[in-house]
C-alpha cells in the first residue's frame, strides 16, 4: 500500500546494526517514529496506545530532514500488530509521488482540539489509530487516515482533504462543529 | 314671566309705601309669625280661608315666600321623610347589604384576574424577549462559529502554503488567478475520483477475499509446522504481520476501548 506522510510523530527513536565493524552499520539503520508529549521541555513517550511509524534508512528517508518526507509517498507494509505493538512499515520512498491509500496523519489536542478516544464514533471505522499519547490537557495521536475520512474532536469534526493538484498532500479540515 | 315682573312691582311699591311703618311693626310681625306658624298645623288640616293678595301684617319678604310657596309646604319635613324612607329602603335593607358585598366581592376578583392578566402578559413579554434573545445569540454563536472556521482553515491554508514555500525557497504567491479554469480542473478530478474510487473498491473487494484466502492458508500451515516441530510453539512473540486486516482493525478498536477503560478506572479511583 502507498501511505503519504503529513506530519510526523514528537518522538524519534533509532537503531543500529549491532555488529560495530560492518562498514554498512549507518546505512542499514533503522527510525522509529511514534507520539509523544511535551513535559517540562523535555518530550516524553507517555503512551496510552503504544505503536510507530518504522523507516528503514535503506528505503530512502532521511533522518537529517524529516520535513523533506511531509508531502512524499512511501510504500508501506499492511499496518499489523508486533509483540503487542502497532507497527506500520515504511518499506521504500517512491522516486515520483503517487496518489496515496492513505495518509499518515499526527493531531495534537493543542491544534485540532481534545480527542475523545475510546467513546463511540470519534473517527472513522476504516482510519486506525497507530499510537496515542496522552498527558493531562496534552494529546498526540499518530492515526493512518484514507483520504475524505474524518476525526470528531471537541473542538469538531475535521475531514481529511487531499489537494484536488496533489493528491499525495492532503490535510484535516474543519468541516463543522 | 309677567307674573313675577307684577309680583316685583308690587313689591318695590309695597316697600317705599311700607318703609316708615317697618320699625314699628317689627315687634308685630315677630309675634305675628310665631303665631303663623302655630296655627299653621291648623291651616294644613282646615281648608285655608280666602285671602287677600297682601296683608299687612306680614312682611315683605314673607310676602315674597309665601309666593313661592303658597300653601306653605314644609319641605323640610318632607326631605326628611322621604330621606328616611330612602334609608329604610337602602342602607337598612338587608338586601342591600348582600348586593352591595356582593358587588365589591365581585369588584375584587375582578381586579385580582386583571392584575393576574396583567401578571401573565407581562411574564408573556419577558419570555418571548428571552427568547428572542436566545434565538440571537444562537445565530451569533452559529455565523461566530462559520467564521471561526473558515479563520482556522484559511490560517492553516496558509500555514502549510508558508512550509512548503520555505522549504522550496520560494515566496508565497497570492491567490489563483484563474479560478475558473480550477474550479473545471476540480470537477474533472473529481469525476476522476469517483471513478478511481469505483474502481479501487472493486479490487479492495478482491484484494480482501485473496487476504483471507492468504491467512487461511497461512494458519495451515502454521499448524502444519507446529505438529512437525513443537518446539516451535513456545516462541512468546506473536507474528501478526500475516493477520486479516479485520483481525488488526478489531485488535485496534480493543486497544482504544482498553484505554477508554483504564482512564474510567482512573476516574473512579480518584487519581
């Protein structure tokens, strides 16, 4: 599936081949991205839903410019759960953007409102929330959005719309309240 | 009217051929009044004899009185009857009392049920202002809303059109000029879109059927390796990469009601 990056989660987590004498060490690295909260200047995980975006370095991100994946398509693995976790798989950055399955979508409570999560009808029943982080008046959640679905928050309900020129960029819009 | 003008010209007449004499028969006329007065029951009762126009012995404006009232009627005892009777029939009727307590009775349910009219008019009034102004501010509220709305779309509109512009190092140009020649382009897109999303259902549909038949197959064979190798079953991790998406999607909607629940828990524990 071709999933199309809008935003990216608060935490980064990396990891390395093990062998210290692999020249390809860096190369083969591994990024994990999922949500966090921002506690006294210092972002922490605080997972209520735990789960991650997972990039390898092979398949053409960059982790010295994370801002220059927003808007580009990855082909993905289908999302899956993994030791108890939610894992969506970024296999390869497509050399041209296509037009996406669906979006990775990151929402912050400060921005689009307080998510009401586990009550009844909050998103839409084919979006899936990958990771939720929650604490106090704070919340980040890391959802995998279809294109025309939507999010029901306090403040209302946002519709994910792609751009009718670049269907590969899309954003949450505020459709009513 | 020629009768009074006779009447004061005999008068005047009277007067200037009387005045000399008036002092002296004062006394007179005192004692003759008083004696009138004594024989007037008399006079009432008898049949009053013939007499002459003008007498002497009275005075001249006993004179004029007894024109006015030549039978000498006493209208006073005659008020004072007829004012008796009056009370007897009034104020002394018992019937009279009832009607009268039963006209303020009615006088004050009148004046309360006017004042209850009242009362609810103007609790009417109050209301419907209330209202009206509920129904105002519902209407602030809802275009306060639309605006609010539109700000936040444009403002991120405009947001994201400042992210890309610095990360391509350009500057933010304004608006589309050629609005219409989009709006055609949208509506062709759209077109395109339904179409795709036509489409796209119909190969979900078999996309879905191939994962099951996928999953199915692959549980098989899990099982097939478990009975060849048992060993192979202890393994704690749980592959489900391979799973059906609607197994993911389920595991999905149990971690939100997981979490749903845990902060109830929380809630109810007070912390």
């Amino acid at each position: 599936m071709l999933v199309a990056v809008t935003d990216f989660g608060s935490v980064w987590r990396r990891r390395f081949g093990k062998n210290p004498d692999d020249p390809r060490r860096f190369a083969r690295s591994v990024y994990y991205n999922t949500t966090g909260i921002d506690i006294a200047g210092t972002t922490r995980q605080r997972p209520q839903i735990v789960g991650y975006a997972r990039f390898n370095g092979r398949g053409g991100f960059n982790p010295n410019r994370p801002s220059q994946m927003i808007g580009r398509v990855f082909e993905c693995a289908e999302p899956c759960v993994w030791q108890g976790q939610n894992k969506l798989l970024f296999k390869r950055l497509l050399n041209a953007p296509e037009k996406p399955d669906s979006f990775l979508v990151v929402v912050r409570a400060q921005l689009v409102g307080k998510l009401t999560i586990g009550g009844t009808d909050w998103r839409s029943a084919d979006t899936w929330l990958i990771s939720f982080s929650e604490c106090g008046n704070q919340q980040e959640a890391m959802l995998l959005m279809p294109e025309h679905t939507w999010m029901q928050t306090d403040l209302g309900r946002f519709v994910l719309e792609p751009e009718a020129r670049r269907p590969w960029v899309a954003r949450l819009v505020l459709a009513s309240v | 009217m020629k009768r009074t003008i006779a009447i004061v010209t005999l008068a005047v007449v009277g007067l200037i051929a009387a005045g000399p004499a008036i002092a002296q028969q004062r006394p007179q006329s005192a004692v003759a009044l008083r004696g009138q007065r004594q024989a007037q029951p008399q006079g009432q009762r008898q049949a009053p004899p013939a007499r002459p126009m003008y007498q002497r012995s009275d005075t001249w404006y006993e004179f004029l009185l007894k024109q006015f009232n030549p039978s000498n009627f006493d209208y006073g005892a005659w008020m004072e009857e007829r004012r008796q009777v009056f009370l007897d029939e009034s104020v002394r009727n018992p019937y009279f009392k009832y009607s009268l307590g039963t006209t303020i009775a009615l006088l004050v349910v009148a004046m309360i049920y006017s004042k209850q009219w009242i009362d609810h008019r103007r609790a009417m009034w109050i209301t419907a202002e209330m209202m009206t102004d509920l129904y105002n501010h519902d209407a602030y509220s809802r275009g306060a809303a639309r605006e609010a709305i539109e700000k936040y779309n444009d403002h991120i509109e405009h947001c994201n059109r400042a992210i890309e512009a610095a990360d391509h190092g350009m500057s933010i140009s304004g608006a589309d000029s050629d609005a219409t020649s989009l709006k055609s382009e949208l509506l062709s897109v759209a077109e395109q879109r339904d179409s795709y999303k036509r489409e796209r259902d119909l190969v979900k549909r078999d996309l879905q059927e191939k994962e099951k038949l996928i999953a199915e197959m692959s549980l098989r064979v899990d099982a097939i390796g478990k009975k060849t190798n048992p060993s192979h079953s202890a393994t704690s991790s749980v592959d489900m990469s391979a799973a059906d998406p609607k197994l993911v999607q389920l595991i999905n909607n149990l971690q939100e009601q997981l979490y749903a629940e845990r902060r109830e828990n929380r809630r109810l524990k007070g912390a």
